[in-house]
C-alpha cells in the first residue's frame, strides 16, 4: 500500500520515498525506529548479563590454568589486560578486594558495561547516537588507563615483570 504525501514536513525517519515509480513524493512506511528499537535495548544487556553470569557460574581456583595471552607467552611478564577474567570472575563472586589485586582495570570497564547498557535499555536511540560519536574516544581513554594501570602494577611488583 502506497502512501502519497506532498508536504516535505510530513516527511521523516517512518517514511522513505518509493524507488522506480517516477514520482519523487510516493513513500511507503518504513517503521525503521520500531523496528531498531528491539535490538538497540536487549544485545547490550544481554552480553552484560552473559558475561557476569558465566563469570559467577564459573569456579575461582588459585591456579591460572593455561596462559593464553600472546604478550606473557612471548614475554613472561604480564599486559595490561593479564588477570581481567580472574578479576570478573571475583567480582562475580562478590570479592572486590581480589578483584582489584588481580587487575584493577576490570571494575573500571565493568562499570563502563554497566552504566552503557543501561543507557541503551532506557535511551536506545540516543545511545546508539552517542555511541557512534564518542566509541573511539573511550576506547583511547580506556587503553591509556590500563597502560598507566599496567605501568603502576609493574613499577610497585605486584605483577611480574617481563623477560624475567
């Protein structure tokens, strides 16, 4: 079903014009803010929830299992990142003090997770739009934290160093 529609202030996001009819004001619905509005709610949530969940499920051992960081195999000494599952997996568990001992960044970017899915939950369309403008940003932000993090770690011992 085919909508005409003349004034160009009727126009907006619900409605695009009908490509190979030859007339420029034939527009058809396109429903594409109702139709975003599903997914731009519930993915991030859900990858939130996810995460923290299998975190929780998962059991904390003293032992580090099989090192899969390419950096600590190559080096011996930690990244910036090194311990970022041991410490989800003890916030999960409701132990913030061993969480930031094994890496402090990881509540930083745990409450970043927290406080952006919430901002989708409620404001999807306008996260989405500052998410676009300002992703590079904090991803630039968060990299130079977990390097002064890192740098801190290792000048104080707590983490080994490399080629050591």
């Amino acid at each position: 079903m085919h909508v005409k529609l003349t004034a160009p202030e009727v126009r907006s996001q619900w409605i695009e014009p009908v490509r190979g009819e030859g007339n420029a004001s034939s527009v058809v619905p396109t429903h594409h803010a109702a139709k975003s509005l599903g997914w731009k709610r519930v993915v991030p949530a859900t990858v939130l929830i996810g995460t923290c969940a299998a975190a929780a499920l998962t059991e904390i051992s003293a032992e580090e299992g099989q090192v899969l960081c390419p950096y600590r195999l190559a080096t011996g000494g930690w990244c910036p990142g090194c311990g970022c599952t041991r410490a989800l997996k003890a916030v999960m568990h409701g132990d913030l003090r061993g969480s930031l001992v094994l890496n402090p960044w990881m509540l930083l970017v745990l409450a970043q997770a927290i406080v952006i899915s919430g901002f989708f939950l409620v404001m999807p369309d306008k996260a989405q739009a500052w998410w676009r403008s300002n992703d590079y940003k904090v991803a630039k932000i968060n990299l130079a934290i977990a390097v002064v993090l890192w740098a801190i770690r290792l000048s104080v011992g707590t983490i080994p160093l490399p080629f050591t």
